[in-house]
C-alpha cells in the first residue's frame, strides 16, 4: 500500500497549468507507475518536455480497490496517484460541508486528483512488529494503524522530535522510529514504560535504527518544555471498562474526561513550538462525545481539523480522531 499527499485538486485545464508550473519529480532518471483512472499520457509529455529520462512501469501483481476493480502492482521508484472522481456522486458525509455538495450552474461534473506516494505501507511487516515485540497489551494498546495515522495528521518529520504524553508500551513511538522521528514518550504507569523502554530497545536492534529515544514515568501534566516538533497521542479513558455503562454513566465519564484533558493540555502547548499539531483521540462513550470545542478553548488551543469518528457497529467505547493547534 502506498501513502502520499494529495498535491493537485480541480479540472483538466487547471492541471495543464499546474503541471507547467510545477515539477512533479526532482529527477532526471527514474522510472514511475501510475494509479487510478486516468491516461497517463499527460504525465510522459511533461517528462519529455522537461526532457527527464523516465520509464513507466507495469506490473504483474494486482491489488483489489474498494470498488472491487483491480489493479497492477508494479515495481518503481515512484508512484503516481491520478484519478478522476465524479462530484455528484461523494455522499455527504465525505465531503467537508453540506453546502459543498449544492450543484451550481457552472459546477464541474468530475474532478481530478494527482499526489505521489511518499511511503510504503507493507501490512505483513506492521503486524511483524506488532506480534513479536516483547511486551503487548491486548486490551489497552493501539493498533500500528492508528498509532500511522495520528504521527502523519501530527505532521511530524523525520529527525525531528515528537512527544506522546500517554504512551503506555510505546506502540506510536515504534511507528514514528521506524520513520527516523526523535520520541520523547510520558506516561504514569511505571510498567507501562518499563514495557515501551524493552520494546523500543528491541525495535532499535531489530531494525538498526539511529533514531533517538526517551521514556520518562511521569505526569503528563509535568511534561518537560523541549519544543516538540509533533504531539501524537491516544488519550486514556480512565477506568477499563468491562460492560456496557448506561446513559448517565457514559455522560459522566465523558464530563470527566474533559475536565481531566483541559490543564494537560494547557501543558502540552506550552512544550510544543507554536506551528506544532497535536493529534489526539477523544473517548466517545455510547455515541456521546466529548465537546472538542469547549475543550480547545479552555486549553488555549485551536481545532485544525475536526473530530473524526472511528468505530464499529459493535462497540459502545470509540473515539473521535482530530487535530488540534
């Protein structure tokens, strides 16, 4: 699986211009693949143009969209997302406010997308890591996913450091030293960081890292201040809970939550450079949410990117994904 960002969103003659004005590859040589719908022939003119030795690439290996179309797999050294999606048809929910979806006269039936992966995402060594690290905890821990997910919404870049204040056994603190990210992990359970130190320990033998690492037993509240570049963290929810609590319950460990989160995070803005993100999850408990707005306010702090919800049909405890600045 590849990961990227998407660098290039609208119609067909304002990609012409945007691939004039910009460079898509800092290379002269290279070969490339491209996924998605779209014929790629605008992307071998430029190159040609640019007079760029490149090669695309197929492959015989498919992989399987959501859609169930298939797809081959190529070998490259770079890969290229190009891809049309019809307006119309992105259900409400997708898009980022009702009034985008209002169909205006001049409106444009489809749009484009052009981004290039800038990691791979290999499942199979994730949960390698996962399973044979020396210390897990089935029902505490977060997956690699999330733990991926939130170091990337963080923004944070390799070399540079980012602190988990709850980091329990460490599970974003190995995924973000696989990326070459300095970690300074906290957490006030003194096992839980005995088991990040024997975990990362191990990660930095198995895979031969450089990157630096600390863990402290500590409050999170008392979080030292050494400018963090990135904050990544999975907020705990206090007591594990075994059943399902009733309404009154779940609204005052909710009213809880948001009264414990609001002096730690005063704390975190002031350890973090000031364009630094912070991106935390927040319990959701029986379908009520935590109030993030009235949370970022008495924190000091701004919401970047709205809550996202993360859960299953199944759970009565989610969480809400976001970002906060």
């Amino acid at each position: 699986m590849h990961l990227g960002e998407i660098t290039f969103e609208g119609n067909h003659e304002e990609l012409k211009t945007y691939l004039t004005q910009n460079e898509l590859i800092p290379s002269d040589k290279f070969s490339y693949a491209t996924f998605g719908n779209q014929d790629p022939q605008i992307l071998k003119d430029k190159f040609k143009t640019e007079k760029k030795i490149a090669s695309i690439k197929h492959g015989r290996k498919l992989i399987k969209f959501q859609d169930g179309n298939k797809q081959e797999n190529p070998k490259a050294d770079f890969y290229i997302f190009f891809h049309s999606h019809d307006r119309n048809s992105v259900p409400q929910d997708e898009t980022q406010s009702p009034s985008s979806q209002l169909p205006t006269p001049n409106s444009i039936p489809k749009i484009l997308f052009l981004g290039i992966a800038s990691q791979t995402y290999d499942p199979t060594e994730v949960e390698k890591r996962d399973i044979q690290k020396p210390v897990r905890r089935e029902a505490l821990a977060i997956s690699p996913r999330l733990s991926k997910i939130l170091i990337n919404l963080s923004g944070a870049k390799p070399r540079e450091k980012l602190l988990d204040p709850f980091c329990g056994i460490g599970s974003i603190l190995q995924e973000a030293l696989i990326k070459k990210i300095n970690v300074y992990g906290i957490d006030k359970e003194k096992e839980a960081t005995e088991g990040a130190e024997q975990n990362l320990k191990w990660l930095s033998a198995e895979y031969k890292l450089q990157t630096k690492y600390t863990i402290e037993n500590n409050d999170s509240r008392r979080a030292p201040d050494l400018q963090f570049h990135a904050i990544a963290t999975e907020t705990p929810l206090g007591k594990l809970l075994t059943k399902k609590p009733s309404d009154n319950q779940a609204k005052q460990i909710i009213t809880n939550f948001e009264a414990y989160m609001v002096p730690i995070l005063k704390r975190l803005k002031k350890v973090k450079k000031p364009s630094a993100k912070i991106a935390i999850t927040f319990p959701v408990v029986r379908n009520i949410h935590a109030d993030a707005q009235k949370i970022a306010e008495r924190s000091g702090l701004r919401i970047y990117i709205q809550p996202i919800p993360e859960s299953r049909s199944d759970q009565f405890i989610s969480r809400d994904i976001l970002v906060l600045q």
